[in-house]
C-alpha cells in the first residue's frame, strides 16, 4: 500500500484530485499519504466476490466523476469497482482475464521495471517518488506512555517481526528476542509493533527479552505514530517495513525469500540484510528445502552491526 503513494506527487504536480479505494486493513495508511483527497473504503471479506459491496462502492465513487481509474493490484476482482462506476479510463497491467475491465491494458515489462514502485509509477505515467507518510509525533508519544514506556531521552527501536506473505519471509522471533535484549543492554528501549495477526511473534519476543509488546493494540494510524517516534526499525520485508522508510526513520530491512531488488525500502536511511545462499530469492511463501537458512543464518549481531552502520545511537 505504501509504494502505490509513488505515483501521487506526480499526479498532484499535474494539478490532479486523487483518491483512493482500500480495503479496511490499509486504510489507516492511506489517510496519512499527502495529496490524497479522500479515502474510500471497500469491506470484502479475502478471497469474496462481495458484489452488493462492490455496487455499493461503484455507487459512491460515481458521484465523484473521475476521468480515470488506475488499477494497482492484477486481480480481476480489483477491477470491477471502477468499472461499475463507469470511469472512462481504466488503467492496470493485463493481469487475471481483465479484458473486458480495462480499457488501458499495459503489458508489464519486468525487465526494465524490476521494481513495484516503478511498476505503479509507470501506470500512471509519471517517474516515481519516494513514498512519504504523515505522522503525528506527539500522539506516537502519548501513545508509548499510555502503555507504560517512558523514553526520557532514551533511543527508542522498533521491531516489526510480521509478514503477511508467509514464513519465508519472517525472520525468527527468537532472533528478534535476542536483538532486543542486545538493544536493552546498551539502555535502548525496544517496542514490537504488528497486527493482531503478528500477536504470537510479539508474546514470543516479549518473553524472551525486555520489549514492550504493542502487537494488536493498536490500530495502523497509531503504529504510524508510533514509527514516526522511533529512532530506528527493524523489520522484515512488510508493509512495516515501507511505513518506516516513507517517515524516514533508518531501517534495518531483513530478507528471506524475497530480494532487495524488487521492493526495498525506498529511503537513503536503509540497510538491507540478507544470505547470499545458491536457492535465494525463492519467492516462496513457505521454504522449498524446509531449512529456512536465508533467515536462520542471519544473527542478531547482525542487525546490531546495521544498526551501528546507519548511526543509530544507543544501539
């Protein structure tokens, strides 16, 4: 959700009114982009046709009367929405059988657009900006007080062990555990940020280390806020990963599975860890070989050494 801002500076500069349509788990992102209107949102369970939602939608954003839809995600079900409010310009890469859909149909050219940000910005017709987010500092504060951490004056790492895509993309909670009692031992303070779904990672870590765990406790405006305030992320390749560096915090990026090259972390404050191995990148969501060596082989001192690399005091 991050990178799709990469295509709105250039659309502002054009004079344009841009607006975009998420579903609920995105939506706290996409009300802190600069340049964006309003945010719509659409409440489809995964996986659901969810077609009265989608009419319903199509219905609202009619009243608006936009001259074009750009369609980021490839599925057909992403589609149906501009569509059904009769956009006149409908633009996405050709995707899952979307013939009828879109009218603008782009072949993506993966070689020469080795990167999603690239790829976003292309559909849109403008060269790609570095995604930058909202934040309200003084809230990321309260918010940190609320449950018992007190900075006073103290570096403050945030540690996001979720990833949405699977295993192969989670560095281990036990490595995370282990970072974080390093961090403490040099008088940082050390938060797990995550959805509810990232629970489990979080109570693992909190139990083996002094973190304060805030996974599932916040909503994703909040966590936004929180990030704002750290000194420092460190995070697997997610969406957490792309908030920190759209705020500009320095960000220690692990990777597993995937690569560098495709979705870094678009900020100059970013090192990018991961296992030169024979089978890296997969892309798989789950271990080919079951041995997960592209993240067990990474330590925490690791991390540490891309902490000290970026700067960060008190780590």
């Amino acid at each position: 959700m991050v990178m799709a801002n990469a295509l709105v500076p250039g659309l502002a500069r054009r004079g344009a009114v841009v607006d975009f349509l998420v579903p609920p788990t995105t939506h706290g992102i996409a009300r802190r982009m600069p340049d964006v209107t309003t945010v719509h949102e659409l409440n489809v369970a995964r996986g659901a046709l969810g077609l009265r939602e989608r009419l319903e939608v199509a219905s609202r954003i009619r009243q608006r009367r936009f001259d074009w839809a750009i369609v980021l995600p490839n599925s057909w079900k992403s589609a149906l929405a501009p569509f059904l409010a009769g956009i006149p310009r409908r633009t996405g890469f050709t995707g899952e059988a979307r013939f009828g859909l879109l009218n603008d149909r782009r072949k993506l050219d993966v070689q020469n657009l080795p990167r999603q940000v690239d790829r976003f910005a292309s559909l849109a017709n403008v060269a790609p900006s570095n995604p930058r987010l909202e934040a309200n500092a003084l809230s990321g504060e309260e918010l940190l007080r609320r449950f018992g951490l007190h900075l006073g004056g103290r570096t403050l790492v945030a540690l996001c062990p979720g990833a949405e895509y699977g295993p192969s993309k989670r560095w281990p909670a036990e490595r995370f555990a282990d970072l974080a009692r390093r961090l403490a031992g040099t008088g940082a303070a050390v938060c797990v940020l995550g959805s509810v779904r990232d629970a489990g990672l979080g109570a693992t870590i909190a139990a083996g280390s002094p973190a304060l765990d805030l996974t599932g406790k916040t909503k994703l405006y909040e966590v936004v806020d929180i990030l704002s305030v750290a000194d420092a992320a460190v995070t697997n390749d997610s969406g957490l990963m792309h908030v920190a560096a759209a705020l500009d915090v320095p960000v220690v990026a692990i990777y597993g599975s995937t690569t560098s090259a495709f979705t870094p972390p678009l900020s100059s404050r970013a090192v990018a860890i991961g296992e030169e191995l024979p089978c890296r990148p997969c892309f798989k969501r789950e271990c080919p070989l079951g041995h997960l060596a592209c993240l067990t082989n990474i330590s925490a001192q690791r991390a540490m050494d891309a902490l000290h690399e970026l700067g960060v005091a008190g780590a």
